[in-house]
C-alpha cells in the first residue's frame, strides 16, 4: 500500500515542478517579439566636376577608411585653369596697385613743366595782344591784325588751363571710384582662383567615411558629368533595423529600450540594440515585412540602432527582435 501512495506522490510533485517551469519559463517568454530587416546606409559618390576617369584604386568589395583615395579624373584640364587664374591675379593685383599707387613723381615733374610752357606762352600772346590793341587803338593796325592777336591769345589761355587740369589730376591721383573699380576687379579674380583650385582638389575622389565599396558604376576612361555615380559605399557604422509595431503594442517599443536581435546564422547569440526612433504616424504593414498579424493593420515604424553590429550583418537580413519584459523602461 505505500508504494503506490509514494508513487502517486512523486507524480503529484514532478507535475507541480514541471508546471513551474513552465511558468516560469512564460513569464520570462512573454515579451514582445517583432521582425524587421537591417538598413545600412549607403552613399552614392561621385566627383564634383566633371571630366575624363583616369584611374579607380579600389574595388567592389573593398574595405575603405574615411579620407582614403578611391579615384582620379584627368587633372591636365584643371591645371592649366588654374595658371590662368592666377595670371589674371597677377594682372588684377598690378591694375589696382597702380590705381592705389598714383602718378610717378616723373609724370608729375614733365606736367607741371607744360604748365610752365603753356603759361609763357600766354604771357607772351597777352602782351602781344595788348600792343596790337595800342596799335589799333592809333589806327595804326587793321581789324584783321587784331582779331589773330586775340585769337592767338585766347588759344594760349585754353592751353594753359589744359596744362594745369593735367597737372591737378596728376597730384591728386586717380580717383576713388577708378580705385575701387581695380579692388573689385581683384578680388573677382580671387574668387575665380579659389574656384579653379577647389576644382583641382575635385578631380580626386576620397572616401566620406568608413564603409564597404558596393559598386563599381564606372571605369577608367570614361567621360563623366559632374556628379554622376562613380561607385556606391555601404557606412559600416552606424547599423539599423528596421521594424515594425501594432497599436496594442505600442506602449512597449519605447525610444531607448533595450532589444534582443537574433539571426538565423547566430540564433543563440542575440545582439544588442536601442531603440531610436519611433515613428509620430501610422502605415499600413508593408508587403516584405512577416509577422504572424494581419497585413492590412496600421502599424508603427521603429528603428532600432545596434550597439555591438559586426561585419556579419547585411543590408537587408531579416532580424527577430526580442523585447523581454525585464527590459522594460518604466
């Protein structure tokens, strides 16, 4: 009789012991769990002029380093603008320096010395003029004679306020709006010479950033527009997922809760992640995304930032994300 009644015992508490654990194990199972894919941002570069590939030092698949070289365009082009800009540098700097600079003391010199000229020979036509009046005045000189003394006169005294004008805009120097003109003309040619060296520095091609190269759109030889695809890089940092998220459960996928992201290469090794961003408006579940709810809910988009991603993770891979309730921020 005791036996079975020890037996019966033992039942009772391997059946107790095993509800247990299952309880257990549901109250730590019981958190949300979502899909999504992994987003890794990409970059699509290219040269900022246009011109001639001469040659590409990378290639699909490559690791790259931020500031790392990756092509060269024909510099031959972009060169020789630059000489002339700075020639045209050269030319407007002389330009406004003279205009700043003044007339020479030795142009100064030979004007004031016409003013000299010019004033005996109006002392000279004067009084040549004051006689001949004398003499008409006597009846001694026809009315012709008189008319060319004071002509001959007249002529010297406009010679010498020429002379003189001359002789003013020489000490005063150029005026200023001729100065600024030069100035402006200067710093036009500057700004072209910064330009013709900034499109120098563009004929070659340096990495933004780390990452992955993913194409290789083009090759050596090629005529290339300004801005078109050259290659396409894959950011190695940071990493995404991509999910989404029902109404009901909306309230759990707070930003900065932690999240468990497991793939099916490593199912029992999750990564780790935070949520980022959660998105202020409702869409209807998009057609690539798998849950076990009905498509046509409005869902919430999330975006989870990894914090421990390693190479491993691809554009594209589906994720099972994990929210265990233990995680939860209160």
């Amino acid at each position: 009789m005791k036996k079975p009644v020890i037996l019966i015992l033992v039942i009772v508490l391997l059946a107790a012991l095993g509800g247990g654990w299952f309880w257990y194990q549901s109250k730590q199972d019981n958190g949300l769990t979502l899909y999504g894919n992994v987003d890794i941002r990409t970059v699509n570069l290219s040269f900022r002029v246009g011109g001639r590939l001469q040659a590409l030092s990378v290639d699909e698949g490559d690791a790259l380093r931020a500031g790392q070289t990756l092509g060269q365009l024909d510099p031959a082009p972009y060169k020789n603008a630059l000489l002339q800009a700075k020639a045209d540098v050269s030319t407007a700097r002389a330009q406004y320096e003279l205009m700043t600079a003044g007339y020479r003391a030795e142009e100064i010199a030979q004007a004031a010395a016409a003013v000299t000229q010019a004033q005996a020979a109006y002392d000279y036509a004067k009084k040549f003029y004051q006689r001949q009046q004398g003499l008409w005045n006597s009846r001694a000189l026809s009315a012709n004679d008189l008319e060319n003394a004071r002509s001959s006169r007249d002529q010297a005294q406009a010679s010498l306020k020429s002379a003189q004008d001359k002789l003013n805009q020489y000490q005063a120097g150029n005026r200023p709006q001729e100065i600024t003109q030069a100035q402006a003309s200067l710093e036009q040619a500057q700004a072209r010479l910064a330009q013709a060296e900034l499109d120098l520095q563009d004929t070659t091609l340096v990495s933004p950033s780390d990452g992955t190269l993913l194409t290789r759109a083009v090759e050596p030889g090629s005529m290339l527009n300004a801005g078109s695809t050259v290659m396409t890089l894959s950011l190695t940092r940071p990493v995404w997922v991509r999910a989404y998220v029902d109404e009901p459960n909306l309230n759990q996928a707070q930003p900065g809760r932690d999240v468990l992201l497991y793939t099916d290469g490593r199912p029992n090794k999750p990564y780790h992640g935070k949520i980022g961003f959660v998105s202020p408006t409702a869409e209807f579940t998009p057609k690539n995304v798998e849950t076990p709810d009905l498509r046509t809910d409005l869902v919430y988009r999330l975006r989870i930032v990894v914090t421990d991603a390693d190479d491993t993770l691809r554009q594209g891979m589906p994720v099972t994300l994990s929210f265990p309730t233990g995680s939860r921020n209160e």
